[in-house]
C-alpha cells in the first residue's frame, strides 16, 4: 500500500489539474443529484395541473401557516414552562427547542418563498405544461454539462495519470542504465521490459482509478444519499441496512484480488523472459529445430497465467453483483418502507418516528430515485476497486526497482579526478561472480602508459574478468585495483570509463543506421570522423556498398551484417572514441585474414601513443603485444617474450 501511496503522492507537483478534476468531479455530483431532483416538480406539476407560479404562492401559504402553527404552540410551550414544576421542566425544555427549530425551518421555508414570488416569479412559467418544458430544459442542459465535464475530468485525470507513470518508465529506464551487471541480472530485460510496459500501464490503472472512479463515485453516491435524507433521513438510513455486510464482503474479495494481481504480474515476467529470450534466439529455435519444445513452454507459461486471471476476473466479477445486490437491497427496503407510510398515511414503522409529515406520493418517487441514482455508482465502484487493486500490485514491483541499491556507483564525497593514465595495477586482486567460486586468485599485474599488452589463455580464467574490473562493471571482492596508484572507487563513474573504449568479441550494436552506431563511440563527432574511423576500421568499403551507405539500418542486434561486419563496425566506434586506454576482447576473432591484417596496420599507427589491451588467442595479434601475460589458474603469469617469439 505504501508505494502505492508514493505513486500518488508524486501527483502533488501536478495539483492544478488534481484541483480542476475534484471541481469537475464535485459539480458532476451535484448535477446528478439536481437531474434525479428534477422529477419532483415534474410529478407534481403533472398530478396537480399547477404551473411553477402557483406551486410557489402555494408552497408559500403552506411556510406561512405551519409558521403561525408552530409560533403559537411554541409560545405556549414557553408559558407552561416557566409555570411548570422543576420535574417537568427538560422535558418541556426539550419540547421548545424542538419548536424552536422547526420555526426557525418555517421562517427560511418563508424567506425563500416570498423572495422567489417577489423576484424570479415574473419569470416562472405560469402554465403546468410550461413549467414541464422548463423543468426538462433544463434537466437536457444540466445533463449537456454533466457529460462536458466528465469529459474534463477524465481529460485532467488522464494528463496527471500519464504523467505519473510517464515519469515512473522514465526512471525505471534510467534506473536499469544505472545498475551493475549484476544487480541488472536480477532482473534481465525481459523484467525491465515488463516494468516499463504493462507493469506501468497497470499502474496507470490505478492511478487513474483513484483519481476519477475513486471520487467521482463516491460524490455522485454521496450527492443522491443528501437528497434521500433532506425528504427522510431516518428512511434513509433504514434504506442502508446491509451496507455493512456488504462493506465486508467487499473488504474480502478486495484483498483476494489484490493477491492474485500480485501473482499475475510475476507469472507475467516469466511470459515475458520466455517470450523475449527464444524471439531473441530465433534462428538457433530453427537450426536446432526446437520450435516444438518453445511451443509447449510458451503455451505452459502462458497457461499459468490463464489459471491466475480466471481466478481474479472471478472475485472481480463477484464484486460487480455483490455490490448491485447492495444497491437492490436498498432499493428494495427503501420501496417496502415508503410505500408504507404512504399507503398507510404514516409517520412511523413499528413505533419508530420516519418523517414529521405523511410522505406525498412526488416525495417518495423522488426519494426512490436518488436510491436508484445512488446504486448506480455504487455498482461501478467494484471496477473502481479492481483498477486500485491492480494498481497497488503494480507499484509493489515497480518501486522495490527503484528504490534498489546497486553495488557500483559514484564515491560518496568528492571523487578524484582520473587524470592520464599511467599505471593500471591489480594488487591481490581476488573476484567470484557467485560468491563461491574464485575466478582471479591474488592477481598481481601493472598496465604501464602505452603499454600494448596481450592477455592470453584458456576459457574461463579470467581474462574478461580483468576487463570488467578496470572498467569497474564489477569491484574486487578481494585485493584492489588502482589507476595511477588511487583506488577506483575514488573516481567517478563517468569520468573513469570515459578513458577506455571497449570492443568485445560479441559486438553490440542498436537497430539504427550505421552513421548512429558508429557515432555513439563520441556523440559530437562530425560525419567527416566517423567516416574517418570507418577507413580505419576498414569498414568503409562495405558501409559503401550498402543501399544507403551510411544510413542503412541494420537491423536488431546488427543482424543484417555478417559478424566480421559487425566487429568492424564496432572498431570504428572505439576508434571514433579516441579513448587513453583501447580495450580489444576477441575484437578481429570473426574478420578474414585480409582485414585482420589491415586493421592490425591500422592499430599499429593508432596505438602509437595509447595503451591498448589485447585478449586474444591468435598468435597474429600477440605480434602487436610489446607484452604478454598468460592467465592461469585465476593468477597472472608474465610470459618471456624472447621464449615466445622463439616457440
């Protein structure tokens, strides 16, 4: 519920348009409650053949003699109480103020009458079929408002709702930029996806549900019960006999579908991570012809959720009649009590007082219609619930996201600035991804300023991991790693990783053009540049022959280009880069010996004055290494380049 709460309470910055949707919400009301009104003057117009004019001179003589009435006997009241004895005074008391109230009702009933005849009479209809016609007018152009500012309201509503979770994406999104690898695998992209999508828009839901159902409702139902009671508030009352059992099977099911919209949203993460890892996969589903065992994962994933939401859309559904049973029930004992005293000519039921005056045939059918203008909203609160329901589910996910700790950031004071490199030193460098297993055991190894150092040796010992350290995707669990003998927890993120440029063997480029996957190396570079790094790159013929050059997209993943293709591609982007430290993982395992050869020249010109890190296994990249180091056992080893180039 708290986080729900926190969704809400980010509305404040948007509280004109929250203040706007109450006023829209609070005339809606009351214009429902003036339209259902409007059928006592029809009624009585119509039953008594009297136009608005009379009906008032009437209404008028009718203040005036219950006035004189209740003057009089409250006068005499007054006098026996002060000839009373003590005993009888609270009761005679008691009878006075009861009088007094009721004549202080008569003067106003009086004010009001003589003010319309003196000053709104002379534009009364004085025929009953034309106090019909104004009465209906006016109903027709009440309700013409009514629909207009409901459609405000929901105008209004909307705007903060979006913005809302507009905002809610936004930091969803920037929050997965955020995050460590490994605080990111938790909850891949299939959930971050999810986050941004349907979790939000059910968020949305809710928020919206809140905003207009949760008060429009209630004031339309509020609005018809003050009628009810302004003709009997005591029938009224007794017209509300089972709202507390109701109220309670309500509370019930409100909480069945609040775990159950829980539970949809994680059955909906694992739809989605299914969905997107196999679509994702497609062309090893097909080459593995595993199309069959995909469907059948798929069909069970979504099965389960099928399960969940017949479940839920069950308690939904039992919400809608619960509540329309509520609306009959005091329909019903609403219709059995009125129809009573009006049938009996009666004040009371069983001894209990209900109205101070028989009950005309107009007052009881326009005290049961607010009773019926009050079930209609009543019986649209069941979805109003559901939305709110879903809507907390939604922020219980979404804002633990938010909200979570991530193991990578920024020092806490003020960062050291990174400076030219001039040494990269792992000192005992220990690192486990499990927490278990050691991948580095007490590395001890120094980069030194325009080093070109190789890193070699077989999969899984580490040599990634001595990547990911430097860039800081991950900290040492063990040992320390310095960039010009200062830890790197002491520089800021930004300014530590704007010193590399990495290109690894799986090269990850976005479904844009090729002048916007090589440009995102240095965002300001002009076209001449990126041009410039894809010669380098030797990337420019291909690029060339594409159907639009430059600004061909290539598809998701860059899978419109071969994968020698795609690692050129990803050359040029850290050649466009022009980083102090060039990080190459498996950077030419997929380019043909010609091109390896080429962009090897292209290196040797570029790293005249970097430091570049090789991780490599072919022995025509070690040719460009002034060093060597072999990864084993999770240690670094220096290898003696004069036995090298021997072997």
């Amino acid at each position: 519920m708290k986080y729900f709460l926190q969704a809400l309470k980010e509305g404040g910055r948007l509280w004109p348009y929250l203040v706007g949707a109450f006023a829209c919400s609070l005339l809606v009301a009351a214009l429902w409650g003036a339209n259902i009104a409007a059928l006592f003057p029809l009624i009585e117009t119509t039953l008594s053949g009297k136009s608005a004019q009379q009906w008032n001179l009437e209404a008028l003589a009718e203040a005036e003699r219950a006035l004189a009435e209740n003057s009089e006997q409250l006068a005499a009241v007054e006098v026996q109480l002060q000839q009373a004895p003590a005993a009888e005074r609270p009761a005679l008391r008691l009878q006075a103020d009861k009088l007094g109230v009721e004549v202080e009702v008569n003067r106003a009933s009086v004010a009001s009458a003589e003010w319309v005849r003196d000053n709104v009479a002379a534009w009364l209809p004085n025929k009953p079929f034309e106090t019909i016609a104004w009465v209906v007018a006016l109903v027709f152009l009440g309700t013409l408002l009514r629909v207009a500012l409901v459609l405000a309201n929901a105008i209004l509503v909307g705007w903060v709702s979006e913005s809302i979770v507009r905002d809610i994406r936004s930091r969803v999104f920037n929050k997965a930029l955020e995050l460590d690898p490994a605080s990111f695998q938790a909850y891949g992209i299939s959930g971050v996806q999810a986050h941004i999508t349907h979790t939000a828009d059910m968020l949305a839901h809710g928020i919206t549900s809140v905003f207009s159902g949760a008060v429009n409702e209630p004031l339309r139902i509020v609005s018809c019960l003050v009628g009810a009671m302004m003709i009997s508030w005591r029938l009224t009352l007794a017209s509300l006999l089972l709202a507390p059992l109701a109220a309670c099977l309500i509370y019930w099911l409100n909480r069945q579908v609040r775990g159950l919209s829980t539970k949809m949203l994680d059955r909906s993460l694992g739809f989605y991570h299914i969905a997107l890892d196999v679509l994702g996969s497609h062309q090893a589903v097909q080459s593995n012809t595993m199309e069959p065992f995909e469907r059948d994962r798929f069909h069970a994933s979504t099965g389960e959720m099928q399960k969940i939401a017949l479940v839920a859309r069950f308690y939904a559904a039992l919400a809608s009649p619960l509540t329309e049973l509520l609306g009959i029930g005091m329909l019903c004992t609403g219709l059995l009590t009125s129809s009573y005293l009006v049938l009996n000519q009666e004040t009371s039921i069983f001894g209990i007082p209900m109205t101070s005056a028989p009950l005309s045939v107009p007052a009881v059918t326009v005290f049961l219609g607010f009773l019926i203008g009050a079930a209609d909203p009543l019986r649209k609160l069941s979805r109003v619930i559901a939305g709110i329901n879903s809507g907390m589910a939604a922020a219980n996910i979404i804002y633990p996201l938010l909200e979570r700790d991530h193991w990578i950031r920024d020092p806490e004071g003020e960062p050291r600035q990174v400076g030219r490199i001039k040494t990269i030193e792992f000192r005992d460098a220990v690192f486990s991804y499990d927490g278990s297993t050691e991948v580095l055991r007490g590395v001890n190894l120094t980069i030194h300023d325009r080093d070109r150092i190789a890193i070699v040796g077989v999969n899984g010992s580490g040599k990634s991991t001595l990547v990911n350290l430097i860039c800081r995707f991950y900290d040492v669990t063990g040992g320390d790693v310095l960039i010009n003998g200062c830890t790197t927890r002491l520089f800021a993120l930004a300014d530590l990783r704007s010193r590399f440029a990495v290109v690894g063997q799986k090269a990850e480029l976005f479904n844009e053009s090729v002048m916007h996957n090589i440009r995102y190396g240095r965002w300001d570079a002009t076209d001449e540049e990126v041009v410039a790094a894809a010669r380098m790159a030797r990337a420019h013929e291909f690029i060339s022959e594409m159907p639009e050059g430059y600004q061909t997209v290539i598809g998701t993943d860059g899978r419109r280009l071969s994968g020698g293709q795609r690692q050129r591609l990803a050359l040029a982007r850290a050649f466009l880069r022009d980083a102090e430290v060039l990080i190459l993982d498996e950077a030419t395992s997929q380019i043909d010996v010609d091109s390896e050869r080429q962009i090897h020249e292209a290196l040797a010109e570029y790293g005249h004055d970097r430091t570049i890190v090789f991780i490599t296994h072919r022995e025509s990249t070690l040719s460009l290494a002034t060093r060597v180091v072999r990864m084993e056992s999770g240690r670094a080893v220096e290898v003696d380049m004069g036995t090298l180039h021997a072997a």
